[in-house]
C-alpha cells in the first residue's frame, strides 16, 4: 500500500509538495542573466533589457535559447515589444498558452 506522501502527481511533484520550478520563468531568467546581467544577479520585475546597453542582436540570442531550451517558438518581437523582464514574461507565457490555430498567420515570427 503507498502512503499518500509518496503519490506522484501528473506533473511529477510528490502529493504535497511545493510545485517545480516553472520552465518559461526558469528558461527566461536564465537567457536575461547569460545576456543581460554582466554581474550574474536575477532581472528584477521592471529591469529593462534595452536600458542595460542590450541591442536586437542580443534579443536574438535570448528568444533563440529560450526557444531551443523550452522546445517552442519564440518570436523576437516579444521581447523587442516588452523590453522589461516581467512584462517579458507575461507576454512569453501568453503566446506560448496560445494554440497553434489560434495565432495570426499573417503576423511576422519578428
């Protein structure tokens, strides 16, 4: 017989466990510190990627890798249009929410 502690859940926590770490947040913050954060701290909320010295190019490389680190799409035009590192990843959590059929084909991926 299992004792309920040991339940595992569908997303692989324990039963009563406090929840992982989410992978868009994880994934965002890790990308924003590799380019953004010379001296290795966390973004705050309203940190902003352009104020920092940052340029598309770079904005490239972090949409890049949080897209091969989450296995998404992820259009640059997200972080060129939220430039602060909380509304950055509103809006990465929000398109990536959206169903595939849902999205605006005739919008560019940039």
């Amino acid at each position: 017989m299992t004792d309920r502690a040991e339940t595992v859940t569908a997303e692989g926590a324990a039963y009563g466990a406090a929840p992982g770490p989410d992978p868009v947040e994880e994934a965002a913050r890790t990308w924003w510190i590799r380019v953004a954060s010379p001296d290795g701290a966390p973004p705050a909320p309203d940190a902003d990627f352009f104020a920092v010295g940052c340029t598309s190019l770079q904005a490239v490389m972090v949409t890049g890798g949080i897209a091969e680190d989450l296995d998404e799409e992820v259009p640059v035009r997200l972080l060129l249009q939220n430039s602060r590192y909380g509304a950055f990843v509103t809006a990465l959590r929000a398109y990536l929410a959206t169903p595939d059929d849902e999205a605006d084909p005739g919008r560019p991926a940039w």
